[in-house]
C-alpha cells in the first residue's frame, strides 16, 4: 500500500509539473482570423531558452505565427520577486481559419492549448449595430420597469417595453478567466474582443506581471473595424467614459482604474462620437478639477483633431451636425434620470443641464448615419448597476426605464434602416428580485408588516398622467417591494431615498463597514446583518446569466446558451470583419 501512495504521490507531482506553463491565449480560446493578438508563456520557474520548443498542429511554430518569440530569462513581480521565465511575441495574427494546437515544452514543463481561428463570410449582413447594454441590467430590473412605467391589470401589464419586442434571445454567461463572479471590465470586454479575461482586465489576458499595461493584447472591435472597414464608431454612456464598459470599446489595460491612460486611447482610436462624463480625466493636471498627473490637455488634442466640443445639453444640440462630437457632461458619473429630471439631487445643482441617454442616443445615431458605410455604436446605461451596488431600487428602475426609451431610439431608427442590427444585453446581474408590494396604508408602524406577498401584495399604484413614459412619482403608496439577496449591514427603510441616492453603509474607525446611522430613525427602519464580508459597502453583482435578445440582420446568430466571447463572433459575422480586406 505505502509503494502504491508513493507512486500516486509522485504521478501527482508530474502532473502538477507538467502543468506548470501557462499559455496565452487560453485553452479554447476563439480568434478571429487576421485580428492580431500578443502570445506569451509563462513558465514556473527558471528555465534555458534552449530548452524551450514551441509547436503547432506538431510543426514548428514560426511558419504559423511569422515570427519569433522573445525570450525573458526572469520575469519581475512585486519587490524584484522572480517569477520565472517567458516567452513572448507581440502583435502577431493567424490568417487562415482552423484548429490550432500549440504545445509547449521546457524541461519537464508541458502545456497543450487549443485555439479555434474563424473566418467571416465576405459580405457583411448588416451595415449598422447598435450594441445596448444596461450595466447590471437583471430580469428584475426590466420587470420592475415595466410594472413601474405600464402598471398592470388584473395580471397583464398595461404596456409593452421597447425590449419585449426584440425577437433573438440567448442566454449568456459572465463569468471570468479566474472566478465565477466577475466585473463590468472583464465582462464587457469579452463582448467587446471576443476574449474573457480576469476581473478588472480590458482588452488583455491579465499576466503574472505586476505591471498594468504590458499584459498580452487582444484587438477591440474598435480596433478591428478601424482595420478593415471605414466605419464609424459611436460610445454613449451615462457613466465617465473611462469607466470600464465603454473603455472596454478601444482599450487595454489589466486594470480598469487606470483612467487617464484610457483617455489616451479613446484619443488612438478616434470614435467619431463619444458622449459621457468623466472630464476630470481629460484635463492638464494644473486645471481645476483634473485628476491627470500630467500636462496632457485631452480636451485641446481633441479639438485639434477636428472634434466639436459640448459640455451640456444645448451645446450637444449645436454640435449636431460636426462631423466629430467629444460631449463631457460632468467631470465624473453623470446624475441618474431621477436625479435629472425630477428630484434635481446628487450632483444636479453643479451640473444642471445634463442630457439624457435618449438625447446622446439620438444625436449619435444623426451623426453616425451620414457614414455611408456604416456605423457600430455602444449605448451603456451605466447607473442601473451604479444603483443597483447601494440598493437604491427607485432610481436604479427609473434609470431602466430610460434605457428602454433609449431602445426604443433604436427600434425607430431600425424602422428606416433595416440594414441595422439592433442587441440588448447586461454585462452582468445583480441579486435583486421584485417580491410583492410595500404599501403605506396597511395597519401598524413597522414596516416590514407592510410588504405584501402573494395575494396580499395586489398590484402597485404608480401613475403617469402625463404620459412620459416615466411614474409621475416613485414615492406612492403602494410601490414595489424590491430587494436584494446579498447585502453589507445596513437599515431599510422599505421607502425610496428622495434626498441623495442611498449610502447604506460608511467605514468605521476599526476600517469595517457599519450600517449608517443616518438612516437609522426613519419611520419603520429596520437594521439588517450583513451577509457579505464587512470590508463591503454596497451589494455585489451576481453570477446568473443575463439575458441578450436582438433584432434585424444577424440577431439568429443569438440563441440558447452563449459565453460573452461568442457574442464578438456574431458581431463579428454580421459585420464581415474577419472577410479578407
């Protein structure tokens, strides 16, 4: 028995050795021919460049990738660490579609990794996409959406959303290359290249380097349509536009914070329309306000590359018809549609005339249509998520119902534009559910005996009378009970936060997040225990699929259950873009 143990002890041992390399591109990784991509191995440990030997499909490997590789004798992590060797090579593509099987060697390390290279059919199905996508957006949020913005009757809502009326629908999976729980970066720019990645990553697989901008590159469509088509590119966003999902549009970086550096590649890029916040990170560092370290005016190099400049909702108006359109609305988030338009908190009172994302919508889709061959614009309702992390529902279903009047923008356009290829999408979910009601008149002072399950909960009577699309108040009697399923501590106050969006939880003198006490004597508030850790302030995004649906050339490539890298596929055949040019 100790000689069989020893010898499974050992067998074990190989395998883990034999394992050691890790090779990027991923194992079943999906490339689209002719789009470049850098190609690295990381081994565990030292070993000798001559000891390493790379083959594919059992040739040696030069002939396919057409060139060679780099070798790193140690790589450097934190504090000089050495983290072993490496080969890399940059910048290189493969051109005719297949299976490809790399295997590398060094010494007793062994790594096999199969690549799948796709080609596109060589005429494009559809001239324009339009890519929506609600940040968090959750089965939850679209059916509160409707209830608050329809109302129902007798079990059939009033109303339809403009995305109950898309026709392709498909399931898709969000998790990341290291975790099933993921972020708006990881998961926006597998959409967006084709290529999951880790968490925080954008346009790159995130290496064992400490260092943030050299891990192994994948192309953007971005940067792909730039290569093969003369397309315009549109990026709309409620958020900064250096946030992760529009970055994600033209960047690469392992990590989504690096904000100034992403403005730089929006600049590389050059979408003919970018339409957002964040314009702290476009101004020189000695210009009030700016959160650059360097002397770099962005908003100046903009405007010398031919872009009109807008910085509210009447001067976006009067750069309707520039040929290129830079609108930097607020120099971070931009206030949500319920701060905006009717309780004027947050940040309204400094930045009082914000458009809306119907308004960005529509000055995008005027601009980008002059491009007789074509456009692909990225629409992000940002705040559904932004909302949905403090479990501020109100605003966060408001901002929904925006975005479904943003789709609807669409839909119209599509009417006189068939050759478009509308999708719907979130880029990741949150635990949050519609359970009932919470209504105001039932007997007694706690609050939590006034939420209505089942039978009791009826229906909720919000009003629109005049016709806006839009609850004339969020704050009626009976509203909808909704709530999250993960939580830091916190006090609910089953009420909507009509002052400032809510903040339900603040750090404590020992770094631990408490519940804040700032709501702790509102009528019928009740303390809840946290169930995620206490280094937690907000709620956190959930691993259920979300759902995509899409109409027009293209959308039957959308169906069953889908990874977010076949996404970019489908784009990327309605398109043509991996057709020979």
């Amino acid at each position: 028995m100790r000689t069989l143990l020893l010898a499974l002890a050992a067998s074990t041992a190989l395998i883990g050795t034999a394992g050691a390399a890790t090779v990027y591109p991923l194992d079943r990784a999906t490339i689209l021919a002719g789009s470049p991509f850098d190609f690295k191995v990381e081994f565990d440990g030292t070993v000798k460049a001559e000891d390493v030997k790379i083959a594919v499909n059992g040739a040696d490997y030069k002939a396919t990738f057409g060139g060679e590789v780099e070798f790193i004798a140690s790589e450097k992590g934190k504090d000089d660490a050495d983290l072993g060797s490496a080969v890399l090579l940059r910048g290189m593509k493969i051109d005719k579609a297949g299976a490809y099987t790399v295997e590398v060697s060094a010494g007793d390390q062994k790594k096999s990794v199969t690549w799948n290279v796709y080609a596109t059919p060589e005429a494009p199905k559809a001239k324009n996409v339009i890519f929506l996508l609600g940040d968090g957006l959750s089965v939850a949020h679209r059916t509160a959406a409707r209830l608050m913005s329809k109302g129902m009757t007798e079990g059939k809502a009033n109303g339809r959303l403009a995305m109950d009326d898309l026709d392709h629908m498909a399931f898709i999976g969000t998790s990341s290359t290291h975790s099933i729980a993921t972020d708006s970066a990881n998961t926006m720019s597998a959409y967006m290249t084709g290529h999951k990645s880790r968490v925080n990553a954008l346009g790159v697989y995130a290496d064992r380097t400490p260092a943030t901008m050299d891990d192994p590159k994948v192309e953007t469509i971005a940067e792909a349509l730039r290569r093969t088509t003369k397309k315009s590119i549109g990026v709309v966003t409620t958020s900064e536009i250096e946030d992760a999902t529009p970055a994600a549009v033209v960047s690469h970086t392992r990590k989504r914070d690096e904000k100034a550096a992403i403005v730089g590649m929006f600049y590389d890029v050059k979408p003919e329309v970018v339409l957002g916040g964040g314009s702290a990170y476009f101004l020189a560092k000695e210009v009030p306000g700016s959160k650059r370290k360097d002397d770099k005016d962005y908003i100046k190099l903009f405007q010398e590359a031919g872009y009109t400049l807008a910085t509210d909702k009447d001067e976006l108006q009067k750069a309707a018809g520039s040929d290129r359109i830079l609108g930097l609305f607020h120099t971070g988030n931009m206030d949500t549609q319920l701060d905006r338009a009717f309780l004027k908190k947050g940040t309204v009172g400094k930045f009082p005339n914000q458009p809306g994302l119907v308004e960005m919508t529509q000055v995008a889709l005027d601009q980008l249509s002059k491009n007789e061959d074509g456009f692909f614009l990225m629409v992000e309702a940002a705040s559904i998520d932004k909302m949905s992390h403090p479990m501020d529902w109100e605003r966060a279903i408001v901002d929904t119902i925006e975005f479904d009047k943003a789709i609807a923008v669409a839909r119209k356009f599509q009417e006189s534009h068939p050759d478009t290829l509308i999708v719907v999408t979130g880029d990741h979910t949150h635990g949050v559910s519609v359970i009932g009601t919470i209504d105001d008149d039932k007997p007694g002072t706690e609050m939590r005996e006034k939420v209505g399950t089942y039978d009791d909960a009826g229906f909720p009577n919000y009003e629109d009378k005049d016709a806006d699309g839009y609850p004339d108040s969020v704050d009626v009697s009976r509203r909808l009970a909704i709530f999250a399923n993960n939580y830091p501590d916190h006090y609910e106050t089953f009420r909507p936060k009509l002052d400032n969006p809510f903040q339900p939880a603040v750090k404590s003198e020992s770094g631990a997040y408490v519940a804040n006490e700032a709501y702790k004597d509102v009528p019928g508030a009740v303390f809840v225990q946290g169930n995620l850790p206490k280094n937690a302030d907000t709620a956190v995004h959930a691993v259920d699929d979300v759902v995509l649906q899409a109409a027009g050339p293209g959308a039957e490539g959308f169906k069953g259950y889908m990874e977010q890298s076949d996404v970019y596929k489908v784009l990327a055949d309605t398109l043509a873009i991996g057709a020979k040019q």
